[in-house]
C-alpha cells in the first residue's frame, strides 16, 4: 500500500490563478500569455479560440448597441410586410404576431417568441449598452460584475437571426401566392439583427472582465482612502499618483 500524497497536488495548489487560463471546451490550463490585437490565441488540443483582442472594442459595443436600442421599437411595431392576395392585403408586425398568437391558443409558443425575440434581445442590448457606457465613462459601480454575469448568461437566448430565417422562409413560399410589399419593420428588423450580431462581436468580454475587476479594485482603495480621510480624483485616480510619490 502506498500512502505517500500525491506528488502533484503542491504543485496544482502552487498555481496563480490569474496566470493561466482554462480553455471552456476542453479544460486545458495553459499559461496566461499577451495577445496583440490582430493575433488570435487558440487551444492546442482542442482548437477553441481562447483570446482574440478586438480593436476599440468599448466604444464600437457601445455604439452599435445603442443604434440595436435605437432601431428596436421600429423594428417589433412596425409593419414587416404586407401581403396582397387577390385584392385582399395583410399586414403585420412582430408584436401583433405574438399576440395573435397567444389568443389562438398556441399560448406556449407565444411566450417563447416574445421571450427570445423581443424580451430577451432587448434586455441583452439594454445591459451592453449600460456595460460598455459604464466603462468608456470609467464609472465601475458595484453592479457592473452582475450585469455582465447576466449578459453572459442571456447571450444564448436571443433568437433573433432565428426569427430572420422565418421571415425568409414565409418570403420564398409566399411569393408565388401574393404580391410582397416590404415594409419599413422589416429594414429595422434586420438593422437591429445587424447591430445585435455586431454588437456581441466586437465586445472583447477578457478586456471588459480587466477592466470591470480594476475598476473593483481601485473602488476598494478609494473606499480605504476615503475612511482614512483622504481625498482622490475619480477621473484620474490622483490618489495612485500620491501614493508612489
Ligand atoms: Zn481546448
């Protein structure tokens, strides 16, 4: 019997843990390295990409989440397209389509389209707008970790390139069957596609964690400073140039 510990246990317990980083599909850790912007650091056993720096990344979030925010009422009340068949024209938008839905019964069905479509990307560009305004104003208020934890969790449920698909599919079946007049909705429905899509591409989620857990930790050594009596700048974080001095 051998009862010697296991010799890699110090070793694992010995890792600094903002020194590596797990890679999410395959758990491999590897040595935190710098990535330049343009580079892209990939998993060597699985190929998932790790870290992938994007250029000016708060200010182009916030930009094309605000224009998604912008475009998001046009989108979901205004008429999409209006079909005519045999002098009879028919119209709608997103909203009316849900409850239209909800009152033939398919109550479930509804529920899931206003929840992915209209609930749950209105809320996900609500919450990017607020991050990334948050950070471009060096304002690092205490929710900001939750609001990104929520992101990060509503990120999988917003459906709306889904919604996008059956736009197309009712366009191509029904073009045979009656005149297809586009309406303003729909410019605004793939506008605001765009702009999700976008969006949640050019958010760097590691810079914005860095910046989020700086912002945390300047906060506490202004809290510290402040019961000590001392005075800082929130802009330019005086207190840090005080101190080195
Ligand atoms: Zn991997």
């Amino acid at each position: 019997m051998n009862s010697e510990a296991p010799t890699t246990t110090p070793a694992v317990a010995d890792i600094d843990i903002n020194q590596v980083i797990a890679c999410p599909d395959c758990d491999l850790l590897l040595e935190k390295i710098p990535v330049a912007t343009g580079e892209k650091l990939c998993c060597p056993r699985c190929g998932e990409t790790l870290r992938e720096p994007k250029t000016d990344s708060i200010n182009r979030t916030l930009a094309l989440a605000l224009t998604g925010l912008l475009l998001f009422p046009f989108a979901i009340f205004m008429p999409i397209m209006t079909l005519n068949t045999m002098g009879l024209e028919n119209s709608g938008n997103i909203f009316d389509e849900v409850i239209m839905t909800w009152d033939t019964g398919y109550r479930f069905i509804a529920l899931i389209v206003a929840l992915t479509t209209i609930i749950f990307p209105l809320i996900k560009l609500l919450l990017l707008f607020l991050i990334s305004l948050s950070l471009k104003f060096k304002r690092y208020h205490n929710s900001l970790r939750l609001l990104m934890r929520s992101y990060i969790h509503l990120d999988e449920w917003g459906m709306l390139e889904v919604f996008m698909i059956g736009i197309l599919v009712t366009i191509i079946k029904m073009h045979h069957m009656a005149t297809i007049q586009y309406d303003v909705g729909l410019f605004c429905f793939i506008g605001l596609l765009a702009a999700a899509l976008g969006s949640s591409l050019m958010m760097d989620k590691d810079e914005f964690w860095k910046l989020i857990e700086n912002g945390e930790r300047r906060n506490q050594r202004h809290r510290g400073a402040e019961a000590e009596g001392t005075k800082f700048c929130s802009n330019t974080d005086f207190l840090e140039q005080v101190a080195k001095k």
